[in-house]
C-alpha cells in the first residue's frame, strides 16, 4: 500500500502504525527503518512521534543539513 510512495522500511512502519494514528505515541525504530521520510509521515501526517538513528549517507537525506 506505501511502498511504491515511500519505500519498503517506511511502508512497514506506517502500516504497523495505523492502529495508534492520532494517539500521540513514541515510535522506536532502529536504523533499517529510520529516515526523514518516516519521521515526517509519523510526526506531520499521523500524529505519532518518532525516534531512532537515521543514517546521514543516504540519497534522501538533505545535504544542506550535514552542512549547517
């Protein structure tokens, strides 16, 4: 269902989540599943916070950000 959107780790934990959207819950998640695209979809889209190592040497992580 989000796969083809978001990706395979972000799809997973969007669809695990959708029981808990608007609860105001922590997500946990380890660096397989971590990146910007989830913490936005949880945080913005869904009402859940989101918490775990996103891994900066990928392609869709903003470079303006590793320079700041």
């Amino acid at each position: 269902m989000y796969a083809r959107e978001y990706g395979e780790g972000t799809s997973i934990v969007l669809r695990l989540m959708e029981p808990y959207i608007g609860s105001g819950r922590t997500v946990v998640a380890d660096s397989a599943f971590a990146s910007g695209k989830t913490l936005v979809q949880l945080e913005a889209q869904r009402g859940l916070y989101f918490m775990g190592i996103v891994k900066t040497a990928t392609a869709e992580f903003p470079k303006a950000t590793l320079k700041a």
